[in-house]
C-alpha cells in the first residue's frame, strides 16, 4: 500500500499536466472492446486520481491525443502490482523494449482524409466524456461514442464552429 502511494507521486511528479478535465456521466451505448495485447484497466488508473492528460498528454496541445509510452507505465510498474498477470505482460514487452501493440478503437476510414484536431476542442473547453463518454468509469477502452459527419457537424452547428468541407477534409 505504501509502496502504490509512493509510485502514484513519484508518477505525479514526473509527468503531472494540471487538473482541467473532469469526466461525467455522457450517453453510452453497449459496445464491444478491442481485443488488447494487455487489458488495460481505464476505471483503476482514473481512480489513482490521474488526469486523461497525464497519460493522453497532446490532447490539449496536439491534433491527437496520443497513447502513452511504455516508459511511463513502468514509471508506476516496475514496483507496483508486478505479479499481476497483465502487469507481466508489460513487464515482458518493458524488458523486450516494445512497445505493447495497442488496437486503435477511433479511427476514420482514410478514404474520408478527416482531420481531427484535439487541441481546438480541449482548449473550446470540451470534455473528453462528450466524445469518448465515461472512461474513467470503463474497464477496458470501448467507443462509447459514435462519431460521424453528422455528429461533428450537429455540434458544429450548435457551437457555430465552421461547416466547410475543407476544414475538416484534408
Ligand atoms: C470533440 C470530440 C472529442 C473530444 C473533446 C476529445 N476527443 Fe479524443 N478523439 C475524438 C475523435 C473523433 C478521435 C478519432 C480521431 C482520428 O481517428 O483521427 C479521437 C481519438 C482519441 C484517442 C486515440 C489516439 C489519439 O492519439 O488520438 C485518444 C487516446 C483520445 N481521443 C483521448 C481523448 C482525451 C483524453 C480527451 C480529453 C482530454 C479527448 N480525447 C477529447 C474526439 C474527441
Ligand atoms: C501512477 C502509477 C501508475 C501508472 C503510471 C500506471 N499504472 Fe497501472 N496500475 C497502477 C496501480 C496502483 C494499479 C493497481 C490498481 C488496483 O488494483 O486497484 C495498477 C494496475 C494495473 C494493471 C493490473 C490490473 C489488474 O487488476 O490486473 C495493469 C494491466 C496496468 N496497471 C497497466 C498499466 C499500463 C499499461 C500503464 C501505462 C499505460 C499503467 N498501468 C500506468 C498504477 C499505475
Ligand atoms: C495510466 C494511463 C491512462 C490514463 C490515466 C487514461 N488513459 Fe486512456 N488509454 C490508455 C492506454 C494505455 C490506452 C490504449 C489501450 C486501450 O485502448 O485499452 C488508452 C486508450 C484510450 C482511448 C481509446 C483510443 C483509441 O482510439 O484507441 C480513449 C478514448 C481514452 N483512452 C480516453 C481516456 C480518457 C477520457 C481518460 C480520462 C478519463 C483516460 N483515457 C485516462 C492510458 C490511459
Ligand atoms: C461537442 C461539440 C463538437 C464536436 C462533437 C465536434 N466539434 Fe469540431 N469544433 C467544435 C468547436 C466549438 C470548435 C471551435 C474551436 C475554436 O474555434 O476554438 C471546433 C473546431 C473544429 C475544427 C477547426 C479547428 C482547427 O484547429 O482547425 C475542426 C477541423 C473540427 N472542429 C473538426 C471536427 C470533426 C472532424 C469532428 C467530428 C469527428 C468534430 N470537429 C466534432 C466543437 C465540436
Ligand atoms: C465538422 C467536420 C466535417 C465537415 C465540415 C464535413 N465533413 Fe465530411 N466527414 C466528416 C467525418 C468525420 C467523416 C467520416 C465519417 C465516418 O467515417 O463515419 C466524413 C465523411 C465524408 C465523406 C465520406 C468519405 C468516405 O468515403 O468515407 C464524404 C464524401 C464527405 N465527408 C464529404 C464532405 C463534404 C462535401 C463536405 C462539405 C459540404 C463535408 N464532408 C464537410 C467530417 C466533416
């Protein structure tokens, strides 16, 4: 116990971002999750009182949000709940020096050439939990959300941000 308390800090310390981002309850619909190379809890990870930014860190600088590095999970890792069978298979892909091949759940077809930009949104003042819906309540990463043309540009509309093909087509 002491020991995760240490490792939470030490953590904090590194690579802490800033409180902004609190998740809320948002509509959610039954999904299926990806089949991940390690199952990786969303909802005990939040409960350390982590930020989505602390491990999603160009979410509020970046057009994408980005997946964390091994490196910081190991920051926690290398000392904590290290028998744990899924913190194995990190600690194996860590020793390998692999990065763990995450299944991407968001992802337009290409063909659409969408451009999506976290940056403008996360500085607009939207919350994650408006496109991705609860993840620090979720056990595993699952598209609570749905995203079409039509979703971005209902929002769009309302929040009187542009309707032209060519900003969001590149
Ligand atoms: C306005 C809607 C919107 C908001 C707000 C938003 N996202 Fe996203 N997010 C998306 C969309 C759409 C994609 C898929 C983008 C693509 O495939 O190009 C995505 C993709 C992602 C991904 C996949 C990997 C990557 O690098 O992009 C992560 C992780 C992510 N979002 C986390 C977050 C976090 C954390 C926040 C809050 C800080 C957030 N998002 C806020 C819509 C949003
Ligand atoms: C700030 C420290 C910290 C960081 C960073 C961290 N974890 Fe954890 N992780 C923990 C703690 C503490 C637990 C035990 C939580 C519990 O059981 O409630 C845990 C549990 C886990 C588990 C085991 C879940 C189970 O019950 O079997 C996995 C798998 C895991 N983490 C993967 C990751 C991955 C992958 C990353 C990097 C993306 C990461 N962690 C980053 C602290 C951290
Ligand atoms: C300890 C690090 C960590 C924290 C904190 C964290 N995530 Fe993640 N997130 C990950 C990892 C690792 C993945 C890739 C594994 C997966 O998809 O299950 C991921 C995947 C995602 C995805 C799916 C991206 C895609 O398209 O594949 C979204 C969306 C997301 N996270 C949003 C959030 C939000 C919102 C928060 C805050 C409530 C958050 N995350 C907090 C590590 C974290
Ligand atoms: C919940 C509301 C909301 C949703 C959903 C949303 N947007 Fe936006 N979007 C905004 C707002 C508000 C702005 C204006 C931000 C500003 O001007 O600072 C914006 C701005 C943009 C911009 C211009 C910003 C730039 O930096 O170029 C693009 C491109 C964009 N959105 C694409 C998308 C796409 C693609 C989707 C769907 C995947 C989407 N948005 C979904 C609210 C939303
Ligand atoms: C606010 C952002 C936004 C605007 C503005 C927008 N689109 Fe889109 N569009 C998208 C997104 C996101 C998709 C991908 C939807 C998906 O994959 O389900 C898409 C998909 C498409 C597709 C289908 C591509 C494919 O084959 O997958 C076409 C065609 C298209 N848009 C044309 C247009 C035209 C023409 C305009 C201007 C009248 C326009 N879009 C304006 C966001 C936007």
């Amino acid at each position: 116990m002491g020991r995760q308390r240490r490792g939470v800090s030490l953590a904090r310390l590194l690579f802490r971002r800033g409180r902004r981002i609190l998740p809320a309850a948002a509509a959610v619909s039954i999904v299926f999750a990806a089949e991940q190379p390690i199952e990786f809890p969303h909802n005990k990870h939040a409960a350390l009182n982590l930020e989505c930014v602390d491990c999603h860190s160009r979410a509020d600088v970046g057009d994408a949000a980005t997946i964390p590095g091994i490196g910081k999970c190991m920051l926690c890792h290398e000392k904590i709940a290290t028998e744990r069978p899924e913190v194995r298979k990190l600690a194996a892909f860590a020793a390998a020096g692999r990065e763990p091949p995450w299944v991407r759940i968001y992802r337009f077809n290409r063909a659409g050439h969408v451009l999506f930009r976290h940056a403008s949104h996360v500085r607009a003042g939207i919350r994650c939990a408006v496109c991705h819906g609860d993840m620090a309540a979720a056990v595993t990463a699952q598209p609570l959300v749905k995203h079409t043309m039509g979703t971005c540009l209902n929002c769009h509309r309302e929040q009187g941000a542009s309707e032209d093909c060519a900003a969001c087509h590149n």
